[in-house]
C-alpha cells in the first residue's frame, strides 16, 4: 500500500484518551484500520486475511467463533473475527447495524484495551483492527492482538488438574482490580481468564464491555455471577473438571480481601501448564 492510497482519518477524542500507545486510523476501499503504531508503522490489510494454511485455528468454547493464530515480524498474533452469539447470531453471523465507526464494536474494544494498558491492566497488547463497511446500513469487522506466551485458559487447565486456594484468591484479586476501575466485563467466563506458566493471569475478550461511570455497581456481581454460572456449567459437561465450593469461596475471599498478603502460587501450581513444551 502506498502513501497516496492512504488517507489519515483525524483522531476523535476518545482515541486521545489513551497515553503510552500511539495509533492512527486509515481508510482503504471500504475498510478503516486502527494501527498501534508502536508495532506497525503503517496499515497492512493483508494481516486480517492470513491464510488458514500457515496458521493455528482455535474454539473459544464459551465465546462467539473462532480466533486464528499467526506470526509476523517475530510477533505472534491472534485474529479475531467478530462474529454474533446466541440464537441471532443463527441468522446474522458476522453483520452489524452501522452507527458511526466509533460506535464499531471493533474499535470500543482496541479503544478500551489501551485505555486498560494506560491502568496497568493485565489485558492483551492491541495491534490493529479493521472495519469495513458491507452495506449503507452494516459492517463487519476483525481485531488483531498480540499473543499472551505459554498461557492456558483456566477452563483447560481445571480439565487438568486442580489449582490451589491461593491461586483461586491471585484471581478474584484480578478481577477485583478491574472493577476498581469500573471496568465492566459483561462475558467474564473460564474461557475469558488466561494464567501463565509464569504465575500471570490476565483477561481477555472484551467485545461490549466498557468503563462504568462511579455510582451504581450492581454490574460487579453481575460479572462475578457469570463467571460462576460459567464454572459451574464446565462441572456439569466436562467428567474430570477441577472445581468445588471451597476454590469459588477462595476466589471471593481474595476478591473482597485484595490486599492480604497471601501469595499468588504454590509449588504444585500450574504443573500441567508448566510441562508443556
């Protein structure tokens, strides 16, 4: 892509909002591209249609299709391609009601993981996002970030083993830091919450959630109920899945408890993760 078939977009003030990440928006065709400049220097359409034949398609089991996983530049990174849940999504997969691209939802959730970055948050490394228009009224979109290393997912590794209390309460103190900055969640499940073999533990999948205005906090439960609906719904299908009442108390303990001095890991923790290769 040249320079003359690129046109720079003016940043709105939301894009202002973010402070150690520097983007830009590009127009091609009927595509806009967000760019972490950081890490591309300039727009690559190309990056949103990575071949299946040199990548690694994974189900997010709980979420709404499929990511694909892809190396560039020495970066691995991962591919989302939005795609609608539930019985709708049916009908309408991967189309939505154009508002304005800065109501995209491809755009709130790059926007939102910068601003999240800016906190400390312990959340993906945005990369670039594309939305293209598909209609007067529709849009279809995709988000590229960067792949957090050697991480599982707390669903596949409670197939495998049995994490202890401490590890439990290391995660309802996470989530307890993001509600301290009124993030907002809204499909928090075991599939959504990567630890590391490195004792990390992150959050991942933000499509439609937001920062909540101070006041009413009704959505915090609201999270932490999902993700209990979420752990109990993998004990009832899965034959082997790590999980009982005392690993849920461990993790409110910790939520409502955030500064106790209880270590995050023990040595029997993350054996599983810490085998692989």
């Amino acid at each position: 892509m040249t320079a003359k078939q690129v046109n720079v977009i003016a940043l709105t003030p939301a894009i202002g909002k973010n402070k150690h990440m520097h983007y830009k928006q590009y127009k091609q065709g009927s595509a806009v591209i967000l760019v972490n400049q950081d890490v591309l220097s300039e727009p690559r359409s190309a990056l949103f249609d990575v071949e299946q034949g040199r990548s690694v398609a994974a189900d997010n089991t709980e979420g709404r299709g499929t990511v694909i996983f892809f190396e560039h530049q020495g970066l691995t990174l991962v591919l989302k391609k939005y795609h609608r849940g539930g019985l709708f999504g049916r009908l309408v997969r991967d189309s939505y009601l154009y508002t304005g691209m800065e109501h995209s939802r491809m755009w709130r959730e790059f926007l939102l993981l910068g601003q999240m970055r800016d906190l400390g948050l312990p959340v993906p490394r945005p990369i670039a996002t594309r939305c293209t228009r598909t209609g007067l009224f529709t849009y279809q979109g995709e988000m590229i970030t960067e792949c957090i290393h050697e991480a599982i997912t707390l669903a596949e590794l409670l197939c495998q083993e049995a994490l202890p209390e401490a590890t439990w309460e290391a995660i309802g103190r996470m989530i307890q830091r993001f509600h301290q900055h009124h993030i907002d969640h809204t499909d928090l499940n075991a599939s959504n919450i990567l630890l590391t073999r490195t004792d990390q533990i992150y959050l991942i999948d933000f499509d439609k959630c937001a920062i909540r205005p101070s006041g009413r906090s009704t959505w915090q439960r609201g999270n932490l109920s999902r993700l209990h609906r979420s752990l109990n719904k993998w004990l009832r299908r899965q034959a082997e899945f790590n999980f009982e009442p005392r690993h849920w108390q461990a993790l409110e303990r910790g939520y409502h408890h955030p500064n106790t001095k209880t270590p995050s890991s023990s040595g029997a923790r993350l054996n599983s993760l810490r085998s692989l290769p």
